[in-house]
C-alpha cells in the first residue's frame, strides 16, 4: 500500500525545562501570565507531523509519500528524507519562505508549552492529491494530518472526491477550526486519530456524541500516553490497548506521530486494528526513549522482544515475518 502524508514539515527545537510549569503559575494572574524559563538542554531537530509519519511508515517498510510545504532551506532535511526512504517528489518548496519553526519547553512533568511558526506551510494549499496520484501511481490511504487549516480541508475534500481512503488526524489545529470546519475534517474519514484531551475537543467543536462520531468514521483511535490507546467501531465494544513500558524517558516530542507510523504500517500489512495499536505503541515507545522525532534507531528484534513482553508470543509472531523482511 502506498499512503500519502499530508501535514507539517518543520525543525524543531527542543528544550528541557529543570522544573515544573505549575510551580510558577499563580491561580489568580493567569489572565495576564508573563514568565521565561531557563532551559538547561538545546536540541536542533528535523521534525514536523507529517514528515515523522512518512519517515516511521518508510523505516517499517511501507512506500511512503510525503506531500507538505518546505523551505528554500529544505536542501539537506530533503535529502536526509530521501536517504530514509521518503518520497519527497511531491513536497512544495517556496521560494521564499522558511521552512516551519516548532518551539518546544519540557519540564519535568514532561508538560509542553509549545510555539508553532508556519513559514512555508502557508503555501499548502498549492499541493493537490491528483498530482501525487499521477506523480507516483495509485494511493491506498491519504493522511491529512496538521497543516495550514485550508489545505487540510481542501485535501480532504478531494480525498472524497477521488475516492481515495483518509485517516483524519487533526490534532493540534483543532483549536483553529470552527464546528462545520472540524465536522468536514472528521465525516467519512476511515480512521481518526486524535488524543484523549483533542478528543474531548473535537466533540465540542462538532457538537457530536462519542457514537456520533464513530458513525461517521470507521475507525476512532484515542491515545492516552502512559495508559495507551483505545480503539472505537460504531456498535462495537471500545478496545483498549496497553502502552508498551519504557526503560527510560527522554522526550515525548513526536512520540504520537510514531503511534500512527506503527499502526498504519500494521494495518497496510493486513493485521486488525488491536495489533495496530500494539505496533503503535512499541514504536511510540521507541521514540519516547530518545530525544528528537526522527533520530531513533529501529531494530526488529528489539521490537519483537518488546511487543512478546507486552502483548505475548502470539501477538509478537504475528508480527514477525513483516518486521524481518
């Protein structure tokens, strides 16, 4: 299967925050909050959410296309894409514009207070499925995950229009869009993607009931960081699927974004829906362990390992012959 991401290309830069947020927050000034944290840490990262989808999706072997907007400053995060195996043919580079800046504080909570420059990821909208689809042949899924919120309308629109199957993955541009815009984002997707607190949100912003939602989506995967994902089909008992443990944390930046790499990946090869959030799980795992949402390692055996110790042999055997070849 070939799947197309849609969505931000970005640098990030990482910083890690000795303390915690809360201790500096002041219950009655917070409608005119003015504070600066002295961070200890300064990591300089290739990253945004589509390019950490396509580059999970390629390192697990399934034909990744990336289309979003970059930079006259692509040249070398392109050729770093290429080298792992991401087609990068249909990415739009301005002329003009910067590629997207993501600012990123952890503290020790690992609570994020976050800035999102856009730069080129203005000109999104200039990108068309049609012309991936004849760039680079027929498309088994299209994910329109963040991205400049016209463009990810229009995408989806003509997901629909062509007939392509899309995974909905709004995440963080939620808190942009208006009722009508988030229900034209969600309706008809097959999968949605959102966290437990985005998910609350989408039913706000919709004004949808939860069965609401999975009545006009085929499959709604909620993750739940340390408490993994749950996985609901309309008429259908929710799933819930464990997180795998982590030996250590350094960075939770992207650690979503690797969840959807794992479980389309699973679901390209075949596999149901709960081994798809087993392999999200253990890859989200994988890259909460390191800092940067494109600098870890995979190693199938490792990987194996981690999906038997959590989920048991039968879970890790199915899994096996796509991880080794």
């Amino acid at each position: 299967m070939r799947i197309a991401v849609t969505g931000s290309i970005a640098t990030d830069h990482l910083m890690a925050y000795p303390g915690r947020f809360v201790d500096q927050l002041i219950a009655d000034q917070l409608d005119r909050v003015s504070l600066s944290f002295l961070a200890d840490d300064l990591e300089v990262r290739y990253g945004g959410v589509a390019a950490n989808i396509a580059l999970g999706l390629s390192r697990l072997g399934i034909t990744s296309v990336l289309a979003g907007a970059a930079g006259k400053d692509f040249g070398e995060y392109g050729t770093w894409l290429e080298d792992n195996g991401v087609d990068t043919s249909s990415v739009h580079r301005s002329e003009t514009l910067h590629t997207a800046r993501f600012v990123c504080t952890t503290d020790l909570d690992l609570n994020q207070i976050a800035t999102f420059y856009a730069g080129a990821m203005a000109e999104a909208g200039r990108i068309t499925l049609a012309s991936v689809r004849e760039r680079t042949g027929d498309l088994g899924l299209a994910v329109i995950a963040p991205n400049d919120p016209g463009a990810m309308l229009s995408l989806t629109e003509e997901s629909r229009r062509l007939g392509i199957p899309f995974a909905a993955d709004p995440s963080q541009q939620l808190a942009r869009l208006d009722g009508p815009q988030t229900r034209l984002l969600v309706e008809g997707a097959r999968f949605l993607f959102t966290n437990e607190y985005e998910a609350a949100l989408l039913q706000e912003r919709t004004g949808w009931s939860i069965e609401q939602v999975l009545e006009r989506t085929g499959v709604w995967v909620i993750t739940r960081g340390a408490a993994g994902a749950d996985i609901g089909r309309s008429g259908e008992p929710w799933l819930h699927v464990p997180a795998v443990p982590a030996e250590s944390v350094a960075d939770p930046t992207g650690v979503g974004d690797a969840f959807r790499s794992g479980f389309l990946a699973a679901v390209a090869w075949g596999l149901d829906h709960e081994q798809a959030a087993r392999l999200g799980c253990a890859l989200a795992t994988v890259v909460l362990q390191v800092v940067g949402t494109q600098t870890y390692k995979l190693a199938p055996a490792d990987l194996l390992m981690s999906i038997e110790q959590t989920y048991g042999t039968d879970a890790a055997r199915a899994f096996a012959p796509h991880l080794i070849d």
